[in-house]
C-alpha cells in the first residue's frame, strides 16, 4: 500500500519528495530497465501520474490503494462501462492498474500487448517507407509516428481481410479515415498527411499503378497558432530563488534549472548531459544534441559551473555512469527527460508563478530565453546560435514571443484624400 500523509509531505515542501514522487520514480525505473518502455511512451504515463497525484492532494487522501485508484477513475469517468470508454480513458484505467499492481506486487505481470507491429508484405512496404524517410533525416520520434499511424491503417486492413498493397482502393484509405477514433483533430491530420505521403511514395516507386494520395480528402483542421510560453526575467529568478539548494537534490535541480534557463537546453540534452562533454579549462559545454544531431558549443558560465561543481562534490551520489545528473537512490541511472520535465514542472508550483494558460516544462525556459534575448534586441544569428538552430528559419516561430516589438513594426496606414471617395466612373462608384 502507498500511505501519503500530507502533514509530513508539507512539512518541507522544498525538496522532501513525496512518498508518491518516490513510488512514480520508482515505478519509472522500472518501467524503462525491466519493460523496456520508450521516453515517449512514459511522458504519456506521467499525464496520468500528474493528474492522479493533483487528485490525491485535492481530495486529502492518505491511502492510495486499489479503492483509491476506483476513487479516481470514477472522478475521471463516472460509472461509463469499460466497453464503451474510448482508447484515451482505457489508457488511464491501464496505467492506473498498473500503478497498484506494482505497488502490490513490485512488479507488472501484464506483458506488453504487440503494438505498433509492421508485418506481412504491405508492413514491409511501410518499413521500406519509415527507413526511406530516415535517409531524408527526419528525426526518429517522426519516424515513431509514421509506424504508430501506419500500423493502425495496417490493421484496419487486416481486419478488412486485405493483405496486399494491390487490393488496396480509395475506398478502404477513406472507411479508415472515417473510422479514426480520437480526441485530437490534430491526430486526424497527421494521419492523412502520413497515409497521402506513403500512397504518393508508392505510386512514385511504381509499387500503385494510380496515385490514390489524389483521394485523400483535406480534413478541414485549421492549425491555431499559438504563442509559445514565456516567462519574465523576474520570474526566472523567482523560479531560482526557491530552490532549496541545503540538500542533494535540490543541489541538482538547481544546476538543471540553471542550464535549462541560462543556455536553453532541450530536457533531452539535459539528461543526456556527459561529464566528459563539461570542458573547465575552456569554460565550454561541447554536446551533440540529441534532437537534431547537430554539435552545439555553449560558454559554462560561472553560475552555472558553480552550481554543477556543488552537485558534483556535494550532492552527486558516488557512480561509475558518465552521466552529469542521476536519480539520487540506488540503483542509480541516469535521469530521463520525463524527469527533467517532472523537475522543472515542481519547481515552477513551489514558486508560485502563475502559470495558468501557460506551458511550465523545459520547452518553456527555452521559450523565455529567446524571449529575453529578443527583448535586448539580439540579431536572430545569434538567438539561433544559443538555441542550437540549424538555420534561422527554425527560429522565427520565436519572434512571435514580444508582442511589444512587433507591434513597433508596425506601419501606420496612410490617409486616404477625400477625392478618392468622389470620384465618379465604374461601377463600384455608381
């Protein structure tokens, strides 16, 4: 049983992590050394997790046990029967039994259900495709996506009893659209864009006699831009200062929260971060970073050396791993960028920064860096160079940031002459 006791959670709200903090990292652990489970698949469980642990807090319960995680599921869901839950809520119902049976058992006996499964002659075609869109380098969380939507065209397919690429019509690409069970308009449109990319490969390669990408309707979702999340130098420093810096975490976090905030680091290249890549002599950071593939050289300034030097001699658990940050239990293991998200997120409600309406991870102190450099009116060369972007081009989605500069853009409209409005001829005018 998990016994949560609020009292003693807020005696030092700082950094005394939860015994529920305690138990999702463990079960973290566990999940990615035993299981095998990917990044992308655990930040989907920590919605989860996130959204338990606010319930938890909420309702002031101290016992989570199987009546608990009910408790929850009814909040979530209310008395809707398992058959007609949609694949969004049966996740929470999985991963919260999941959650007990570890907490029972210190183990999962559920084995992964195949997912995602390429195969037969029309999955080879895919997989043909996914490493054809590789040699283009597209990023592999891109070509994770291309499998998991492929393979759901795929066993739509099976079930229609098709098994080659040449029994496939229009008519089956458009069934599979129209049956698409999700949440997300976006989801719905990556679908399509993924399915019109692979029938117009196959037609390109002579595998399709016609070019059914042509009968792939547009799905009428219209992308709503939106600013990125950013917050003041003040609230940086706010988000710093609460810190309690006295212990061994806090004296990690505290070094993440810095290079996250001071040089923009991706949660990926923070947990990712080698001891061998901190150059003292050169006061450098060499990094390749994980997202892109691209070197990135930074300047180790002196608050941020300080702070990694504290953690290293005075907070870093003794470990072979060539890892900068680790979990601070043992076993140890390198943190995971889930973590760092996990991280930054805390750090940001004992600051009590509001950040309602906003993004509160890494992506977000990345996004106020940019924001801050803008505002002192640094050239996009060098925003781009801090941020690790390739080109300029990927950098403009931040100029959306400082609505105050944009708007001294602007351009005064002229005014019109009266004249114009009274000059005779053409039908506009009569």
């Amino acid at each position: 049983m998990l016994a949560m006791s609020p009292n003693k959670i807020n005696n030092d709200m700082d950094y005394k992590k939860s015994v529920f903090s305690t138990v999702i990292d463990d079960i973290t652990v566990y999940f990615v050394t035993q299981r095998k489970r990917s990044e992308h698949c655990i930040l989907s469980y920590r919605t989860v997790w996130n959204k338990l642990e606010l319930f938890l807090k909420n309702e002031k319960v101290e016992i989570f046990d199987t009546t608990t995680g009910k408790n929850f599921l009814k909040y979530l869901f209310g008395d809707k029967d398992h058959a007609q839950m949609t694949a969004y809520e049966k996740f929470h119902v999985r991963v919260i039994h999941d959650l007990i049976e570890y907490l029972e058992t210190g183990t999962i006996l559920r084995l992964k259900a195949p997912q995602n499964q390429l195969s037969g002659s029309i999955g080879n075609l895919m997989i043909e495709y996914i490493q054809y869109r590789h040699s283009t380098r597209i990023a592999d969380q891109t070509a994770y996506m291309y499998k998991l939507y492929l393979s759901g065209f795929l066993d739509f397919l099976g079930k229609c009893n098709i098994i080659a690429i040449n029994e496939v019509n229009h008519t089956h690409i458009l069934m599979y659209i129209k049956e698409i069970k999700t949440i997300h308009e976006a989801t719905i449109k990556r679908n399509i864009i993924v399915l019109r990319n692979f029938f117009r490969y196959l037609y390109e390669k002579g595998l399709l006699a016609k070019d059914y990408s042509r009968f792939i309707p547009k799905d009428g979702y219209k992308n709503r831009v939106k600013l990125p999340s950013i917050y003041s130098e003040q609230e940086i420093q706010q988000l710093l200062k609460a810190v309690n810096r006295g212990n061994s975490v806090g004296k990690r976090d505290y070094a993440i929260l810095l290079l996250a905030a001071r040089l923009g680091l991706r949660a990926s290249d923070l947990a990712n971060l080698r001891l061998s890549q901190l150059e003292w002599e050169q006061n450098q950071i060499f990094i390749n970073q994980l997202k892109t593939g691209e070197p990135l050289e930074l300047p180790l300034l002196p608050e941020i050396g300080n702070a990694i030097i504290d953690y290293l001699k005075y907070g870093r658990p003794q470990s072979d791993l060539p890892h900068v940050f680790i979990i601070a239990r043992s076993p140890y293991s390198p943190l995971l960028a889930t973590s760092v998200y996990t991280i930054v997120r805390k750090a940001f409600e004992r600051a009590g920064i509001n950040t309602q309406n906003k993004k509160r991870g890494p992506h977000s102190l990345r996004h106020s860096l940019a924001g801050l450099l803008l505002e002192r009116q640094s050239i996009l060369p060098v925003i781009s160079e801090v941020l690790g972007h390739k080109n300029t081009e990927s950098t403009k989605y931040y100029l959306s940031i400082d609505l105050h500069l944009l708007r001294s853009c602007a351009l005064d409209v002229p005014p019109v002459a009266d004249s114009f409005y009274l000059q005779k001829g053409g039908g506009f005018y009569e």
